[in-house]
C-alpha cells in the first residue's frame, strides 16, 4: 500500500471519497468534523502551536534512545534536554484563560488528546522529568481519568511498546 500513497508512507485515511495522507493531516481532519478543533480562529490557531510543540517533544523523546551517550548521559539529557521543553510547555498550558484545565479554551479539544499520549509515553521512559511539572502532571491525570480513556487503559488494549531502540523495543517496564 506504501508504494500506492503520495509519499511512500502511510497512514492513509478514507472519508467517503476524500482519502487523507500524512498523520497530522489525518488527525485534524478528524478534529475539524468531530468540533475539536477550537471554536474560534484563536483557538485553532492555538491548537495548531500546541501541535507543534508537543511534535518538537516527541522528536526529543524518540530520538532519546539513539544517542550513544544516553544510557551514561541521562540524568543530563533529561535536565539539559526535555526539561526546558517541559517547562516551556507547562507555562504555555498555564496560559489557558479558562480555568478548565485544557490547553485550548473551555472545552477539549484534539490536541488535549495529543498532549495527553505524549506527556503518557514521556513518563514512561522518562518518570524523573515530569516530576517537577505539577500542572503537567495533572492535566495528564485528568485526561487519563476521562471515563472512556480510563477504560482503554484498564482494558489490556493498550501497548505495552513505547518506543523502539537501538536495542529492540523499550517498555514501559523498562523505566
């Protein structure tokens, strides 16, 4: 199927007649036609900054691994490297207007659901880096709390993988 798609990659996503390339593409589609895509043009706009920066994050966290010094250089990494980035993310999560606790307006929204994954699998491999993030660490718990996420994390479903290494794949236990 890779070699049938624009850019040799998948996924791919079918709506009626409109097929959908690329990840990011796929996903606010799906925000726009569920109303999770902001209310106003502010808002989606916010959603598209925090889309990126929780994308920045992920590329630090999966890049983690690869990096010959990192089983000797962690406490480093994590201090030097996603520390700053937590901190900036948790300030800019803090900048919400609305009392809600979500990262755009009042109610939630896709990248809530994005954050919460990401922050989910950074406190996996890295449980030390969220530690000082208390905001952070809420929102996560509240998202995780949501009564049908709460069921898929109880239900098994969910992967044990977080990330793939040079080693072969780190789980969960491994941190």
């Amino acid at each position: 199927m890779k070699g049938d798609t624009p850019f040799g990659a998948l996924p791919s996503y079918r709506d009626g007649d409109m097929e959908i390339f690329q990840s990011h593409a796929i996903i606010r589609h799906l925000a726009r036609t569920h109303d999770l895509y902001g209310s106003t043009e502010a808002e989606r706009v916010r959603c598209d900054v925090i889309e990126e920066a929780t994308s920045d994050l992920s590329e630090l966290v999966g890049k983690a691994p690869w990096r010959p010094d990192f089983a000797n250089g962690r406490a480093d990494y994590v201090a030097n490297e996603l520390g700053p980035t937590l901190n900036r993310l948790e300030r800019f999560l803090e900048s919400n207007q609305d009392p809600s606790g979500f990262w755009v307006g009042s109610s939630l929204t896709f990248v809530d659901l994005i954050a919460f994954a990401l922050l989910d699998s950074t406190g996996a491999m890295f449980p030390e880096a969220l530690e000082p993030y208390a905001t952070l660490r809420a929102f996560r718990e509240r998202i995780a709390n949501r009564p049908r996420i709460a069921a898929y994390l109880r239900s098994g479903r969910r992967p044990a993988v977080i990330q793939v290494g040079p080693g072969g794949p780190i789980y969960d236990s491994d941190f």
